[in-house]
C-alpha cells in the first residue's frame, strides 16, 4: 500500500470509527487517483445504511471520477464485512462499471481497526 492509501484510509479511520450511526460514504478520485472529493451518501441507524447504487453512480458522474474507494463504519465497532456489505460491493462495482468507474475498495471501519475488501480479494 502506497503513503497516499495509508494517508486516505487513517483520515477515513479517524472520520468514522467513533460515529454513533452508520454512515456509508464515498471518496471520488480522479484518473491519478487524487481526491476529488469525500462525501457522505447514507446516514443510517445503529446497524444498517440504505445504499442505492444510482445514487453513487449519479454522484460519481458529477464528480467526474475515474476511480472511487467506498467507505463505511460499523458502530458495533467490528469491522468485520457482513454479507449485506458483500452483496453491496459486488451491485456497486457492477454499477459503476457501466460508465467505467473503477471500485479499487471498500473499506469498513470499526472502533479498533480497518478492513480492506480489496486487500481481502472481496472486490
């Protein structure tokens, strides 16, 4: 992992380990993989965030994104991805494929740690 994918996933890490809701977000990266932009898609409950890939694909198109690394906190604290989070990545990655936006990961943040799908082979 590079210094610039260490540097985003500790700010993810910092931004979401301790929030009390789940909250799904997205960070658009251009075609050099800078930041475009982190925004939060879903505010959810104690357990759960509506995730509806139009809208990520919607706001991947007004970003102009190349690339996206998707992020979301679970408030147990365990970071361990659910099935739901699985089905979730595979209907993202799909989605966006389809106007050529690469998913290069989905991170879950818990309150001790960080999980890559991607360092996982989940993508």
């Amino acid at each position: 992992m590079c210094w610039n994918a260490r540097r985003r996933r500790a700010i993810i890490f910092a931004r979401y380990r301790d929030c009390p809701r789940e909250v799904f977000s997205c960070l658009f990266l251009d075609n050099k993989h800078h930041v475009v932009k982190l925004e939060e898609l879903s505010n959810g409950t104690i357990d759960s965030a509506a995730v509806y890939p139009r809208e990520v694909v919607k706001r991947a198109l007004h970003h102009n994104a190349a690339a996206v690394i998707l992020a979301h906190n679970h408030p147990s604290g365990v970071a361990e991805p659910s099935v739901s989070d699985l089905s979730i990545t595979q209907r993202l990655v799909a989605a966006l494929a389809t106007i050529d936006v690469r998913v290069l990961d989905h991170l879950v943040i818990g309150h001790a740690q960080v999980v890559s799908m991607a360092e996982r082979g989940q993508l």
